[in-house]
C-alpha cells in the first residue's frame, strides 16, 4: 500500500484515536523524518479544510507536537525508535 493510502486509512479511524506512536508504529519500514513531516502536513491540511472537533484533535496534536520539539534535547542514535532508524530522537 502506497504511502498516501496508508496516511489517509490512519487519518480516517475515529480523531479521538490519532497520535504520532500509533501512526509511526503502523508505518514501519518507512522513514521516520518523512512519517513524522507527513503527520504534521496531514494534520495542518485537517485544520485547514476540516471544522469542528476533528479540526481542535489536530490543532491539539500539532501543538502537543511543537511542545515537545521544544522541550527536549536531539541526541544522535543508532538504535531504532519503534522500529525505524532515526538520526535524531527526543530524550
């Protein structure tokens, strides 16, 4: 299944069930800096066209997210973060 059906059958389960470990857990095998920019463009194009509580879900995580890019330290690792390969994870 290609990579856009994947994020549009994520994104089309009930919001109250969206998040970022659930989303990247799904799509192993991918890389995790294009899973993570394809999330946060899914969730911005949901804020920008969608109205009402789906709209505040994604509002919410994008917040959650730049909260946590804020907050924490990048440390370079070798080992896989739920089973991707990743330069940089959050510690």
């Amino acid at each position: 299944m290609n990579r856009i059906k994947k994020i549009n059958q994520y994104f089309d389960q009930p919001y109250a069930d969206w998040n970022i470990l659930d989303f990247l857990e799904e799509s192993k095998g991918e890389p995790f800096q294009i899973l993570t920019d394809s999330y946060l463009r899914y969730l911005k194009h949901i804020i920008q066209s969608e109205q009402g509580s789906k709209k505040e879900k994604a509002q919410l995580l994008i917040n959650k997210y730049k909260k946590v890019i804020f907050s924490c330290f990048f440390v370079r690792s070798t080992k896989p973060v739920l089973g991707h390969q990743a330069i940089y994870v959050f510690v």
